[in-house]
C-alpha cells in the first residue's frame, strides 16, 4: 500500500466503522510520512503466537511500549497473556515458555486488543519481522471489529536488511534475527521469545538504527517504512 495513500483510507475507514474500539483508533490521524522521525511517537510491538499463520493460529501474548521521539517510556511497558482455544502446541510452547495452564490465566483478545490500540492511536509501530505482527493483529481485528488494522509500520529487520545491502556486507538470515542485530550494536540483550523484552528490543534497535543513520540534522519517517 503506497505510504501517502493510508491516511485517505484511514478517513474513509472512519465513516464506515461501527461505534468501538477499532473506531476509536481511526478516529486519530496516522502520522505523516512527511514528518521528521525524531518528532513522532512510536508503540514498539511484539506478539507471541501458537504458529505462522494468522489465519489458524492464535495471539497468546502482546507486548508493547512506548516511545516519545528518542526516548523510551519504560512506565508505558505492558505485557498481555491472552486467552486461546484448544491446546497450545508443544512444540511452540518450549519457545514461548507459555503453557496451557498460563495462558488460562489471560485475558480475552476482546479485552487485552482495545487496550493495546488506545495505545497505538496517533503512533508508528514498531516490530522485528513486522509481517507476524501485522498479518495477526489485522485479522485479529476483523475478526472482533470487521475491519483490518491500518497503521505506519517501520519494520527493523527490513531496515537492517537495506543498511547492510547499502554497505555491501554479506549476510545470511540468521544475522537479521532481532538478537544478533542487538549485538552488532552492542544493546542490551534480553531473553528470546518473549513479548514485552522482544518488543523493549525492537525499541531500542530503532534508536541503533536511527542514529546510525542520522547525521544530526534529521530524516523524514517515510525514508524508515
């Protein structure tokens, strides 16, 4: 979808959306592509799922925070196990660490969904492999409310991928995993797979990635999605 062309369907979107939380994200303008990143304020975001496809498998928790310009908001941090139906796969369960006896203690996606999009409202989001978090939270909100997500997305690993095409450094796909980039640039490192500190990670490779970039005079987000 061209970058300018989602602030128009977000509008048309408003005029067609029932009452509800979906609405209530619509109703804020999406951020102009236009606008210098470090003047933005971005949800970094990630989900741990029961599978691949959005179209069979399911959220099991949601992680996100905050971030205001360059700054990280550490009191805005939220993790959000969800609810499933059936089993939790065995062989996703050893990765996420979540059993079918913890998610039983989650919340409805009903319920832990509009308190993330209250939070996304009026942001960009940030996620690692944004695809999963995408394609998931876009049916997911069809699902609850009929209509997708529409959102700005800036998607680390593919601006890992273009940095590393631009230097003309070799790379396999390993190299892009959230983790290994945090330790090129010698960020913090927390443990995998899970929601809140993937998506603390995501943030703050942003901030890397930024200021790699940045020479001090500032970019336009568009030249990030």
């Amino acid at each position: 979808m061209p970058r300018f062309a989602l602030e128009w369907r977000r509008r048309w979107r408003l005029r067609r959306t029932l009452p509800g939380p979906l609405r209530d994200y619509l109703s804020v303008p999406l951020p102009r592509p236009s606008q210098d990143y470090r003047e933005l304020e971005y949800l970094a975001v990630d989900l741990e799922t029961t599978g691949l496809d959005a179209r069979r498998d399911q959220i099991l928790s949601i992680g996100w925070v905050r971030l205001n310009g360059m700054c990280i908001d550490l009191a805005s941090a939220r993790h959000r196990l969800v609810r499933v139906q059936g089993a939790i796969p065995a062989h996703t369960a050893v990765i996420h660490q979540i059993t079918d006896d913890l998610a039983a203690t989650g919340q409805e996606l009903a319920t832990a969904l509009p308190e993330f999009l209250q939070d996304l409202q009026g942001r960009v989001m940030i996620a690692h492999h944004a695809r999963i978090e995408q394609s998931f939270l876009n049916v997911a909100c069809k699902r609850l409310w009929g209509r997708s997500l529409l959102v700005r997305i800036v998607d680390t690993q593919i601006i890992a991928r273009r940095i590393l095409e631009r230097r003309q450094i070799p790379f396999k796909g390993s190299d892009l995993r959230l983790h290994a980039l945090g330790e090129r640039y010698n960020l913090p490192r927390y443990g995998a797979h899970n929601a809140l500190s993937d998506a603390l990670a995501a943030g703050e490779l942003f901030l890397a990635q930024a200021a790699y970039r940045d020479t001090g005079r500032g970019m336009p987000l568009a030249d990030y999605l």
